[in-house]
C-alpha cells in the first residue's frame, strides 16, 4: 500500500578532498577528508488526494524536510520545515560538501519552519526567525513577529529571472550595571608582584537594542541548448544576524558609543556550464563576498572562489 502513497529517494554523498590554508602569518596547514557529507539524505514525497507532503532527513537522523501542502485559492498553502525563498541555486560547486558557493556570495537561508503560500512564480511565507543578537551586549532576547520573505521568478523563452527579499527584526536588552570603584589587580609575573590599574565604571541603566537584518538576490539565467550561463547579485544588512551562511566576518550588528550600527554585505555568482553528453558535463564559477562591519574605521572583509 506504500507503494502507492510514498516515492522514496536517497543518496549517499561521500567526499574526497584535500584542503590547504595559507595564512598570512603561520605555516600552512593541510588536511584530507574522506567522510560522509553532511547533506547525504533518504526521504520520501507522498500525495493523496488535493493533500501532499514529505520528510527527509540527513546524517545523524538531522531532520531537513518536514511539511504538508494543500491547494487554496489557485495556488498552495504549505506548512512545515522546507527551503526558504530567499534561497538562490546557480551553482553545482561540489567542494565544501555540495557548497555551490552559497557562502561565498550566494544567498541561503537553510531549511526553516515555515507557512508558505505560493501562486504561479510568487512565493510569500513567514518564516521562523533567528534570535537577534548584538556583538558585546549579553541579555534578554526578544522576537514578536517570524521573518518575511517572498520571492518571485520569471521566464522569458530561454531567459529566467528571480528577486527574493527576506527581512526580519526583533530586541536584545542589556540588564543594568552597577558603578565599580577604581581598583588595582595585582599578579605575581616572573617572581614579582605586579600591580594594574583598573578604571572606575559609571552604573549603567537596563536599555533595550533594536536589531534588524534584511536580505535582497537578484539571478537571471539564460539556456543556450549544450550551454548555459548563471548569474546572482545579493546584498544584506547583518546578514549573519538574518541566519545567512556567509564565509568570513564583519556581517553582524555591533554596539559602537551606545548606539547599534549595521553590517552591510553584498555578493555575485556567474556560474558557466557545457554538455558534453547524456551523461556528462563541465561547469566553472566565481564567486565574490564583500562585508563591512559599520564600526568606525571597519575594514572590508573579502572572500572569494573559482572552481571547474
């Protein structure tokens, strides 16, 4: 009778990579990696009737994809945990565990709780939200409203496009401080007694900081018969604090004299691939990842990468 109801599909995804970083100050370091990868997968997509769904899971029983969907007023209403809209696919990238460069200018926001509803090539769904965060500030965190996001594609003959948009905000609250004291710490260095000067410290007032992150992808494709050629734009505010897995630093909010100042990052994929036959392909991409924290005098923090 499952037959009937389940499809089921897997894959096993082993990798065999040989990694060496080069820093700017220290020895190189070299690494092999024969492993399972993480997004190794066996699930199953059913349907009766108007209603369908699925589950999938991954390497250590990681549960991916869990979700039901009905049609409602011309389009589909779904609920459960699947890929969010602001994901973008252009890349067949296999290193970093099937990466397709997400992380190094793409746009992913992984596989969330979420209610979607979706007609023709609009997408519209609130999704579960990320637990603000506030680089130096440790206290209470506060979400009222999920994220939304909505994407949008397009095709144009042998032309598609895509724009996706996600934002999301919530608070963080720092607990009051007390006024310390000038003081002196002393600690006993090389057999002697060493005496620091620790300043006073004003009391501080408990004081609650906004912290909003957003996200924006452009991608346009255009297939040649054996060719094809991709392309994605995206730009982020605190992007880490969104939940988007980017390479690098610099892409969260930070405190800077009391007041919250906002990471800008932006990035591009151009993907170009040739099919040589039924069964066999070349493909080759850059990616490109720019991010500034908004501290004063913050520098930019790049990443880049190629592959065949």
């Amino acid at each position: 009778h499952a037959e009937d109801f389940f499809k089921m599909y897997g894959s096993a995804r082993m990798a065999l990579e040989q990694t060496t970083v080069t820093p700017d100050v220290g020895d190189a370091d070299t690494d092999l990696s024969l492993a399972q990868q993480g997004n190794s997968r066996f699930g199953a997509s059913a349907q009766k009737g108007m209603v369908s769904g699925g589950f999938e899971y991954g390497t250590s029983a990681n549960l991916r994809l869990l979700y039901a969907s009905v049609p409602m007023g011309g389009g589909s209403l779904l609920l459960g945990q699947h890929y969010v809209p602001v994901n973008i696919f252009v890349s067949n990238q296999v290193a970093g565990g099937d990466a397709g460069m997400l992380n190094y200018g793409g746009l992913y926001g992984g596989r969330r709780a979420m209610i979607k509803y979706a007609t023709g090539g609009l997408n519209v769904a609130l999704v579960q939200p990320s637990a603000p965060s506030l680089s130096g500030v440790s206290g209470d965190a506060d979400v009222s409203l999920p994220k939304i996001e909505a994407s949008y594609a397009m095709k144009f003959g042998n032309i598609n496009v895509k724009a996706v948009f996600g934002t999301q905000s919530g608070s963080i609250t720092r607990s009051a401080t007390a006024a310390t004291a000038a003081s002196t710490e002393y600690s006993i260095e090389t057999g002697a007694i060493v005496g620091t000067a620790v300043a006073a410290t004003a009391a501080a007032a408990e004081k609650s900081f906004s912290v909003s992150s957003q996200a924006l992808g452009l991608q346009a494709g255009i297939d040649l018969g054996a060719a094809a050629v991709k392309f994605s734009y995206m730009m982020a505010t605190n992007g880490g604090n969104y939940g988007l897995w980017m390479n690098g630093g610099s892409n969260v909010a930070e405190l800077e004299s009391d007041a919250v100042v906002d990471a800008k990052s932006s990035g591009m994929l151009l993907v170009g691939s040739f099919k040589v036959s039924d069964t066999m392909g070349l493909e080759g991409g850059y990616g490109s990842l720019t991010s500034t924290a908004g501290t004063t005098g913050a520098k930019d923090d790049g990443s880049s990468v190629m592959y065949v």
